[in-house]
C-alpha cells in the first residue's frame, strides 16, 4: 500500500484579545449613534472600553459603559481601536 503523505500541521492562529477601545482624551459616550444622542457620561484618557458593536456604516462603536450601552465615534483622534475588531458586528 501507498504510505500516506506526512500531515502538515499548522501553527495555530494568533489569539487577538476581545475588541475594546482605548482612550488618549476625555471622550463622550453617548446613547445612540449620533450627537443628536444625550452624553451619557464620559471616557477619560487611559481609559478602555470593551467593544459590543458598531453602527453599520462604521462611524460609531457600541461599548459597554459601566454595564449601560454607550457610542463612541469611532474617527476621534483619541480613540483608538486594539484587538480583534474585525468581527465585531453590528449592533441591532
């Protein structure tokens, strides 16, 4: 019989850790996305907040504000996006 060609493993994947933003300022967070939305509070420099959608034209993220759901915009200067972002999907 044939000998079965030797399998070619594969080194796993590289983990990202779960999206979150990362502040450099002091941002809003706000309750809907958009600034016609009242500020629900605010992300201070050095501050991260864990990423839970984004709108579906991509301008706003969705996070978890200290258990509430808050919007950043996402083109800030002052904001940065880390970690798997890719998948986020859009918030419904």
């Amino acid at each position: 019989g044939a000998t079965p060609p030797p399998s070619i493993v594969l080194p796993p994947a590289p983990t990202l850790p779960p999206c979150q933003l990362v502040f450099s300022a002091n941002v809003n967070v706000r309750g809907g996305p958009g600034t016609n939305y009242a500020t629900l509070g605010r992300a201070t420099a050095g501050m991260s907040l864990p990423v839970t959608g984004s709108s579906p034209d991509g301008a706003w993220w969705q996070v978890d504000f200290n258990g509430q759901e808050g919007w950043v915009f996402s083109q800030l200067a002052s904001v940065r996006a880390e970690g798997e972002c890719a998948g986020v999907g859009f918030a419904g």
